[in-house]
C-alpha cells in the first residue's frame, strides 16, 4: 500500500521544535477562506484566467490589489503600476535575469535574508555588505561605498527586516533614494512584512517613491494569506515594467499564476484578505510576547531587541559562544534555531541566533526556549 507523501509540517521530527522555521503554520492558512473564494471564480462565465493571461498580470487582480495597497499605504496606486509575480524568490530571480550579468556588482545589508544570498550566487553576482544598526541600513557607510562601487542594486529589507527585524526610519528612507538618485542604481526593497506589524504602522512602503524611477519594491501573499498560492507583485515605475512585460519568460509563457490570481482577487474583493491580516496580527503580538516572556525567564544572558512585527527575533548569545556549536548541541535537546552567520555574506555574526515566534503555538514556544536554556546551560 502507498504511503502518503509527507508535508512541511511533517518533515520536522515529531517532538523537535524548530524555532528557526520561518514558514506561517499549517494552522493559520485560511482553506475555508481560499475555497469560497476558489468556488466564487469557478462558478463564473468568465473563464479568462484558465488562458495565459497578460505578461503584465490578471486584470482584475492588479486592480483590486492597487485598491488595498492604495487603502492600507494612504497613497494612490495605480494597477498600471503593478506586476503579477510568482513571490519574492521569482521575484528576485527575474530582477536579476534582467538588470544584472555574471561578475556584477551589488550591495546588501548585513545581516540579510540568507536564501537571497543563495540566488545572488546562482547569478555569480559581486556581493558588498552594508552595515545595519537599529534604525537600518547605515545611509553613512552606504555614501562612502558608493564612491569607491557602482551597483547595479542595492537589495533590501526595509520593515521589520530579516533576521534583525529592525525597521528603516524614514529619514534614512529619504536619504537612501536620494543617493540611488544621485548614484544612478536600484533600490530593490522586499516588502514581504509590511502588513505584519503589531505596534504601530511601519513606514509607507517603497513604492511610495515612485517617482523616483529607480525604486521597485516586492510585496508577497506568502506571509499575509497562504505561500503556497505562489503569488507576489512588484511595484514599480511604468518605465520598468516595460523592461519585464517583454522579456522572453513572459513571451514565452505569459502571465505568472492567472489562476491563483483569479482566486485572490475575491479574497480581496470579499474583505476576508484584510480580515486575515489583522487575525494573523492579532496571534502573532500575543506570540511575541509570550516569547519575549520565555526569553526573559529562561534565557537572560541572551541580549535583543523585541521585534514590533514580522516573524523573527535576533538574539546574542554570552560572549565567546559560537552560535553554530550551540546549534551542534541543541540538536540532541530537540530544538533548532538558525546561525548569525548565515546571514551575513562576510560569515560574521557567529554569536547571533535567529529565532522565530510565528510557526509555534504559545506552548510550544515556552517549550522550545527551554529546551534551549536546557542545551545552553548544560555542561
């Protein structure tokens, strides 16, 4: 008899947690929210998004997309200034396929999301690190690189960024697109926790510079309904879309995932998109605190900054611990974190863990940062 394939959920051992997951759970994917709004597509005449769809993206989606950006940001955005993508990843593949060649160079932040650092090295790109401190990206050390190094972009993760979760302030923002300006290269922002905040509102997005041309910034439905929709958009300047909407992937095979676009427009058009979010805000604050709560019973010489949205906390570790040996070892208690040094490209941050509160229930997270007190403080 066939045994079934195994999920996500399942490929953690049974009784490991994993606080390096940085996946939304199995449990806060809204299925009921995701048929209705399938079931309302396929009941329609219009049978348009079985076709391959414009490059540029599902009409509709594009415009009940610009209606809740424009909504949440305060801005106007317009549907012609955005795109239809297949997420974050694609995303960034695809700016890379476009506006870079073998030997480039570009600048990230560091620390930053380490699988963007995996497909920066698919495309064998020049890598130069910029500095973060608690307000973001350091403009200072950014204008001193820029003249000694022209980048083709400078990728980055402006609100409640990974793994930090620090936030760009908006005075840095300004400053940032001012020397893109000046210095004639891309902003790349991947925006894919704008929505999660659980203080105050962050910043506008990105995109609310783009005037300045050069600025595109990457939104995501992974973190805010369900990855595997496969879905994302960027927001950028008519001008840059040109570039995108012609070049030979989308010529070939028009527009990505009409499909799911289809049925993500009536989850926007519904209300249930927005009411989503603000059920996975609502989780996600009580799960910062109860994790901030563990962090401060069991691990105290731990020192960090309680994030105000997004999915991660950033911690270092007592002087002179190495965050990969501790990672040896916590393996034997059952409990797993992700090394600082995976998210530098430079292998710095090796006292630092990164540590996620939003794949675990409240238990479950008290558990986990006991088992790492447990391995911690063991002999």
């Amino acid at each position: 008899m066939n045994q079934p394939l195994p999920t996500y959920q399942t490929q953690i051992p049974q009784g490991f947690i994993d606080l390096g997951a940085g996946d939304p759970p199995l449990s806060l994917l809204p299925l009921d929210l995701l048929r209705e709004a399938a079931q309302v597509s396929l009941s329609q005449k219009d049978n348009s998004f079985l076709q391959y769809g414009t490059e540029q993206g599902f009409g509709p989606c594009r415009a009940a997309l610009a209606e809740f950006l424009g909504n949440g940001e305060g801005f106007m955005v317009r549907p012609e200034n955005l795109f239809i993508t297949n997420g974050i990843s694609g995303s960034l593949n695809l700016i890379c396929d476009l506006f870079t060649q073998p030997g480039d160079t570009i600048f990230v932040e560091e620390p930053t999301y380490f699988l963007a650092l995996k497909i920066f090295a698919d495309h064998k790109l020049n890598l130069i690190s910029i500095p973060t401190d608690e307000s973001g990206l350091v403009i200072d050390v950014l204008e001193e690189k820029l003249k000694e190094d022209h980048p083709k972009f400078l990728y980055f993760i402006p609100t409640f960024q990974n793994p930090t979760g620090h936030t760009l302030t908006q005075e840095r923002r300004d400053r940032l697109v001012d020397l893109s300006q000046k210095h004639d290269f891309l902003l790349i922002a991947d925006e894919v926790y704008q929505f999660l905040y659980f203080t105050q509102r962050p910043p506008k997005s990105f995109a609310s510079y783009l005037n300045a041309e050069n600025v595109i910034a990457m939104g995501t439905f992974s973190k805010i309904l369900a990855p595997g929709l496969r879905l994302g958009w960027l927001h950028l300047h008519a001008k840059n879309i040109k570039q995108f909407v012609e070049c030979g992937l989308l010529d070939s095979g028009g527009g990505l995932n009409p499909f799911a676009s289809a049925i993500v427009t009536e989850v926007i058009k519904s209300g249930g998109f927005e009411k989503n979010i603000k059920t996975l805000n609502e989780i996600y604050s009580s799960r910062v605190k109860v994790m901030d709560q563990a962090l401060r019973k069991y691990l105290p010489q731990l020192t960090y900054t309680v994030p105000h949205g997004g999915y991660f906390f950033w911690a270092q570790l007592p002087e002179g611990m190495p965050a990969s040996s501790l990672r040896e070892k916590a393996i034997q208690f059952k409990v797993d974190f992700r090394p600082g040094n995976k998210f530098s490209s430079t292998g710095g941050f090796r006292d630092r863990i990164r540590i996620g509160f939003a794949f675990y229930e409240s238990a479950e997270i008290v558990e986990g940062i006991t088992r790492l007190a447990n391995c911690l403080n063991s002999k």
